[in-house]
C-alpha cells in the first residue's frame, strides 16, 4: 500500500516540482511519508509542507533550515571542503554565476559507507541555517563504485569543474540555475591570510579580514629582492633579501641584523625559496635563464640539484603541487601559461595550463588548507587565486597591496597555510 501511494503521490509531485528530477521528488514524498504519513496522505497538501516539521525543531517552515536544501560544509566546519567520513557522490552547476564568471559547480558530501550515519538537523542548531543529513539521495556522477552512500551532511561550491577537484566524477552536467542564489558567508571570507608591505621598511597584518597591519619591522633596503622562509624549521616562515648574489636571512619578524648570510647563485638571478629535500626547513635556489640553482642547506658552496626547466623570461614558482609529496617542486610562468614539475630529473612539466595574462605577477600557496600549492596572480593589486592546478575562473579575489609592491606568499604563524604579502 505504502509502495502505491509512493508512486501516486509522486506522479502527482512530478507535475509541480522539477528541482532534481524525479529522483529528488522521489526522496521529498518519501520524506514525507517516514516523517508525516497522516498528515501527507489524508490532508490535502504538498509533500514539502508534509516535511515541513524540521524534525521537531521549533523552526518556523520560511527559515532556511525548511527551505529542503542542504548547508555549505564551511558552515559547519569553516573549510569549503567534505568533511572527513563523507566523499562527494555527486554535483550539478548553476549557469552564469556572479561569482564565477562562468558555471558554479554544487557538490553534495555524502556519508561515506561505512561510517556512522549522521543526525538530522539545522546545521549546527540553527534555524537560519540549511538543514545538514537530512537527505538520503545522490546525483552518482562522483564514487560510482559505492553503489549507496548515507545522507547528505553538506555542500561544496567551487568554479573549478568537480572532475577536475576529483577525478572519480564524470563530466555528465546537471543544472539548476535557481540555486545560483544560494551563498553563505563563510565562503567568501579570506583564507586567514597575513600579508607584509615593504619599502626598506615590512608591515605584517593581522590573519583576519580586512587586511590590518599589526606589526611592523624594517629589513634590507631598495634594490633587494625580498625572500620569506622557513629558514630554521620551526613552521613558520621569516624575512629575507637577496643582493647581488648575496642571502641575508632573518629567524624573527622583527626588526635587526641579518642572522644567516652567505653568497650562493649568479647575483644577476631571481631568487627562489623551497624545502628540496623534505627535512622541512626550506633551502635556498636562483633561476637565471631557465636554468635552476638548488641548494639544502643555507649556506655557500655547490648547487645540489641544477636543473634545466624553461627558458629567459619565465616567472620562477616553487612549491608542493601534489598531496603527499617529499619535497617541494618547481614552475615557470611565461605569459599565463604555467608549467609545475614534481621532479628536479629531465622529464617534462607534470601540470601545464593557462591561468592569468602576459604582465600578471605570479604567486603559489596553499589557498584552502589541503596541502596543495595551487596557482595566484596578482593584477593592479588586485590577487586572484584557483584552488586547483588547473586553468579555470578564479575561486576568490582580494584586494591588496599596491601597484608598486611585490607580491610574497608565507606562513608567518604556527600551523598557518599560505598568507600573503608584498615588498617595494
């Protein structure tokens, strides 16, 4: 009997209701029927006001918790990303995003199987918020090879392509233009970065949003080449200059004498900073001409690794482009178009796209915590930044810094992912 009037009801719900299709009326009549099988069969009304009870919940039915979507997981857990225990099962876009430029990718976070099942609910118990597992269907284009998953806890939103972040879904598209509205906060605030401004003098801000300088030192002098790294393991990352072949090297953010120096590259070289060996204190490197000067320890002497990648011209990057990877990589930029290598042998780039426009200054860090460097560019002082190794519209932007600056990208505290900055 329950089976029949499931079908009926849906036939009837197929004619009004075409947000998901017939998989989404499907899993609102059968909500409907688990949660108010009286009230749904023997009064007259939709199946969304039959579920319209938030679960007990004292949520008037116009809150966002009733509205039949789920939450962001940055609302949950303050990170654009699934939660650990879930896996992205399936996604749909919404066309000419304000945000995007272009699609806006939806990604729903399943329960993964074999993990507890999680309660339903106004996300962290609040009626303003979306409601988070509280509903059980998948759109399957992501980890085909379960075939079910639990609830769904959250949502991702991303401009990147989900078979780009995740190479088990397809590319087969779904779209829902209406929820190209849907937003949350927490997806546009920074990525608690620290930025630093230098004219012979640096000025640190706070991780917070705005940008707010909250101390300030002064370091090297016009004409340096300002450097930041991990120069003694300790995680966090400190100043330095590079002056005609020479490195001054600071262990604090403040102001004083240079602790480490030593002479190391062809003085004529742009500077480049990596941990090349995994021991997770960054050593030094120069890159002139396309060639790469590497070296561990901080210190004169020989090059450990030289390798020939690029060509004169290039914007010189470093960092880890894959998760987990021993040490970090190298990359040049040449007019927008990126070119990451894992390896210091002769193979070529591992990631070449085109992200940015000949003129943009180029920057690599870790935007969103997953221990990925992913690209940036940095245009009028305004930072655009991908949260991929791919070409693509830009997740986020900000404002910062002026024209004349030179954008750095550090870790200037404990247990901090990439911060910006910038020197004169």
């Amino acid at each position: 009997m329950s089976r029949w009037l499931q079908q009926q009801a849906t036939r009837l719900l197929d004619r009004t209701v075409d947000r998901r299709g017939f998989i989404a009326r499907s899993a609102i009549v059968g909500s409907a029927l688990a949660v108010n099988p009286g009230g749904f069969i023997l009064k007259p009304q939709s199946a969304y006001a039959a579920t319209c009870m938030c679960k007990g919940s004292s949520c008037d039915c116009g809150s966002a918790c009733c509205d039949g979507w789920t939450e962001f997981c940055c609302t949950l857990n303050g990170v654009n990303t699934c939660p650990q225990g879930t896996i992205p099962a399936g996604w749909w876009k919404a066309d000419g995003s304000q945000w995007c430029g272009g699609p806006r990718y939806y990604i729903d976070c399943n329960v993964e199987p074999g993990n507890s099942p999680c309660s339903c609910g106004c996300a962290n118990g609040d009626c303003n918020n979306r409601a988070s597992c509280c509903t059980q269907f998948r759109y399957g284009q992501c980890h085909q090879e379960y075939p079910e998953v639990g609830a769904i806890m959250c949502r991702v939103v991303t401009c990147t392509p989900p078979w780009i972040l995740d190479p088990s879904c397809t590319t087969a598209a779904l779209t829902d233009n209406r929820t190209g509205v849907h937003d949350a906060a927490c997806l546009h605030t920074s990525p608690r970065l620290t930025g630093i401004m230098a004219q012979g003098s640096w000025s640190l801000s706070t991780p917070n949003w705005p940008f707010q300088p909250n101390i300030a030192l002064r370091y090297g002098g016009p004409g340096d080449r300002p450097v930041v790294g991990d120069w003694n393991g300790d995680g966090i990352d400190t100043v330095g200059v590079f002056r005609s072949g020479t490195w001054y090297l600071r262990n604090s953010l403040t102001s004083g004498n240079g602790e480490i120096s030593f002479s190391f590259g062809p003085s004529d070289g742009i500077p480049v900073v990596g941990d090349w060996n995994g021991d997770g204190i960054d050593g030094i490197g120069v890159f002139k001409d396309g060639t790469w000067y590497l070296r561990n320890s901080l210190s004169a002497g020989p090059a450990d690794h030289i390798v020939r990648f690029g060509q004169r011209g290039d914007q010189p990057v470093a960092g880890r482009w894959r998760s987990p990877a021993k040490h970090d990589g190298i990359g040049v930029v040449r007019a927008g178009q990126w070119n990451l290598k894992n390896e210091f042998g002769p193979a070529s780039a591992n990631y070449s796209f085109t992200y940015g426009d000949q003129g943009d200054y180029a920057v690599v860090g870790d935007w969103n915590g997953d221990g990925v460097m992913t690209p940036g560019i940095v245009r009028n002082s305004t930072w655009y930044f991908r949260n991929s190794n791919s070409g693509g519209y830009p997740e986020f932007k900000l404002r910062f810094g002026d024209e004349s600056d030179l954008p750095l990208v550090g870790r200037f505290a404990a247990g901090a992912r990439s911060r910006l900055g910038g020197a004169r």
